[in-house]
C-alpha cells in the first residue's frame, strides 16, 4: 500500500488572523473553511492548507464533537513548499517585493531547479520551487 498524494499539509500560527490576511491576500489563497480563533483552511490546487492556532487544537474535542478530531499541535517554525515553474518563480519575487515580504534566501539545486524562501508572519519557513527539484 501506498498513498496517492498529500492531501492537506499543516501549520500552526501564533495569530490566526494576521495569518488568514497574508495566506489570502499576499499568496493569493481562497479560504474554504474557518472557525473563529481555532483555524482557518485554504484551497492550494488540488490540496488544501490548514493554519491552526496551535492552542486551540491541543485540547480534546468534547465528548459529543461532532467531529471528534484527536488533539495535535506544535511549536516552533514549519516549513510548507509551493510549486512554481520558472518563470512563476520571478513573478513571485516581484508579487513578494510589492507587499513588503523579504526573500531570505534564493539559489539552484544541484540536480536542477531553483527555489526562493520566505517567512510567513508567524515565522514559518515558506518555499517556492520548481517541481523538477523532486524530479517531478
């Protein structure tokens, strides 16, 4: 057995709303789903992105829940890679510069392919790269 694909990927931000504005507004998201001060989900191509308030998903859901989700959570800086060809790559760049948002680091894999790095408001590492990096 084995997985056809990832279908949500996860990270937690330390304000949820400063999150949702950046993920909607800078990286283009649509939001698909949200519940006040506990997450907020995003469409990305064929995935979906969830951002967590990494407390509010540590507790036990109620043993009525609807949904009866296990806790989870965690601390620190994530790191999430968005695909981008090429030329997608340099019109990031330019998109990322006009709102402000710095590039922390740009440069070509050795088997091929380049990526940029950001940071999103919590801190969490971001990506942009070519899919051929993972020979895709």
């Amino acid at each position: 057995m084995q997985p056809a694909a990832i279908l949500e990927s996860a990270l937690y931000v330390t304000d949820l709303e400063v999150a949702e504005t950046f993920y909607a507004d800078v990286i283009g998201l649509e939001r698909i789903g949200k519940v006040e001060g506990r997450h907020v989900f995003f469409r990305c191509g064929k995935g979906v992105l969830l951002l967590f308030n990494a407390e509010a998903t540590r507790h036990p859901p109620a043993p009525d829940a609807r949904l009866p989700v296990p806790p989870h959570g965690t601390t620190g800086q994530g790191h999430l890679c968005f695909a981008a060809s090429a030329e997608e790559l340099n019109r990031w760049k330019a998109h990322l510069d006009t709102h402000g948002v710095a590039i922390e680091a740009e440069f070509e894999w050795p088997q091929g392919g380049r990526s940029i790095y950001l940071r999103d408001p919590s801190g969490n590492s971001l990506e942009f790269a070519e899919p051929k990096i993972w020979k895709l």
